[in-house]
C-alpha cells in the first residue's frame, strides 16, 4: 500500500488550496500514479500553531510502478508546479504539500525516510488514512492506524471534516 498525505494553506497558480489539491491530484495521475482510495477533505491547524492559514488534508492511497525514490522525485516536481517554494523555513505555508507517507513495508532511512517519520503524530494524516485504510499497519511501531490515533492528545480538536 503507497500512501500519500496532502495539503495546502495558501494560493497556486491555479486557485484555492482545494482547487491546487483538486488539480495536483489529477497531474499525479498523468504521472501513472494511480489513485486507488482517497480521503475527505480535513480542515486542520497548522503544526505547530502560528499564524498562518489552515491547511486543507487528506491521505491518498496509489499504485504507481515507481521505486520510492522516483515517486519522490515526482512529488517534489508536483510541488514546484504548482508553485511550491521549499527554504530553510520549517512548516512554512506552502501551496501544496506531497508528502510519501508509506511505500508497502518498506522501512528505509532513506532518502526517503519510510515511513514518513512524523506520520504517526499527526492527526491531519492518521484521520484521513483511518478513513481510507484504517488496518493499514505501521511497520515499524507495529499499530493499525486506529491505534496510532488513539496515542494522539485531542486529534479531533486538530482536524475537522469539510467534504466527503
């Protein structure tokens, strides 16, 4: 199982943060990255908190042929595409956030690192996966993904539904 989290807080080119989510979506498809399940839309507060917008999340789970390391390659190139500026500012807004959450089982230190190192404390990934994959297991804490949400402080307060 490939899953992927994405996100956005700002404007792209191409309009809101749904809108660049919406068309991000359908370029990763041009790309043979198939989507296979996707998420609702969660609204959730920026980690950690500051001032900026909230962020528009959801999980996707993919079948594509790419080795990690490629499908990296893509995401990246996705972002930069829709007008994704990466600098030494961590959790800065961004317009669009592609993040390789799980490649199979495969544990790695990548690059990249597998699984995503802070997928497990983030409801605005846990939430949306238990939607989409909730007996999808960490390989390396060994927790289906309703476990790993459980472990979270208050993950509800940090994320709200906003589409189906």
């Amino acid at each position: 199982m490939i899953l992927i989290a994405f996100g956005a807080n700002l404007d792209s080119p191409v309009g809101s943060p749904r809108e660049t989510i919406a068309a991000a979506l359908a370029e990763l498809a041009r790309r043979s990255i198939e989507p296979v399940r996707r998420s609702a839309l969660f609204e959730t507060a920026p980690v950690p908190p500051s001032g900026q917008p909230n962020y528009i999340n959801g999980v996707l789970e993919v079948v594509t042929a790419l080795p990690p390391d490629l499908l990296l390659a893509d995401l990246l190139d996705i972002e930069r595409q829709f007008g994704r500026e990466r600098g030494d500012e961590k959790n800065a807004p961004r317009s669009l956030d592609l993040d390789l959450i799980a490649y199979g089982t495969v544990v790695q230190d990548g690059p990249p690192i597998l699984p995503h190192p802070r997928m497990a404390e983030r409801a605005f990934v846990l939430l949306p996966l238990c939607e989409i994959a909730p007996e999808w297991v960490h390989p390396v804490l060994n927790l289906a993904v309703p476990d790993l949400l459980a472990r979270l402080k208050a993950p509800d307060s940090q994320a709200i539904r906003v589409s189906g």
